[in-house]
C-alpha cells in the first residue's frame, strides 16, 4: 500500500501562469500548506514557552535573584532563554511532543540541513 502526502508545498498562481513574483515584493513565492492542527499545537506551544520563560524571568526578578538594568537587557536575557532552550533536544522534544509526535530524544536532529530547490 503506497502511502500518498496529505500535505504539499503549492505553488503561487502568480508563479504558475509564468508570470514574476517580483510584482510584489512581499508576496511570498509559494504557498505552504501544512496541517492547520498541527500549526495551531506548535503556535500554543511556543505562546506558553514564552510564557513560562516570561514567568521565571519575572519570578527570579521579584525574589532579588536576578539584576537588571533596562527593558533592553531584560529582552537580551529573555531571548537568550529561548534560544538555550530551543538549542537542547528536551526544547525539541517539548514542541514534538505536544504536536503530537513521539520521538525519540537520539533521533532529534538539533542541525537539520535547509534542502532548497
């Protein structure tokens, strides 16, 4: 039994009537169609990341554990949160997980290669 994609990568119709997508510089050259669902998990997931880090930053903040200076270095330290948790393979497995996939930690790919066309 041959599986097929539910999913693929469509062409804009710009595109495909040959004419220039340079029309529109904002207009994104293709239209990627990805389960609505699974987009949907991902985007809460990373609101309630954003959210927990938020509320630790906060946390050690108000109990005089952490020092800061401006809204600047509070989003400098923010960020960099993020992306160290986003770094690890428990980041991964985090928004895997909650998109409903199970993976195992030592098949999580922390450099997947950009494969362009």
């Amino acid at each position: 039994m041959e599986l097929q994609p539910k999913y693929e990568i469509v062409l804009n119709e710009a595109l495909e009537a040959g004419r220039s997508a340079a029309l529109d510089p904002t207009a994104s050259p293709f239209k990627l169609v990805v389960d609505p669902v699974m987009r949907q998990r991902l985007r809460q997931a990373l609101f309630d990341l954003i959210d927990h880090h938020d509320a630790s930053l906060a946390t050690y903040f108000t109990e005089g554990k952490l020092s800061l200076e401006s809204y600047k270095e509070y989003i400098e330290l923010f960020a960099r949160s993020l992306r160290e948790t986003m770094e690890t393979r428990e980041g991964v497995a985090y928004l895997l997980k909650v998109t409903g996939l199970e993976i195992p930690m030592d098949q999580i790919n922390l450099q997947p290669e950009w494969r362009w066309r």
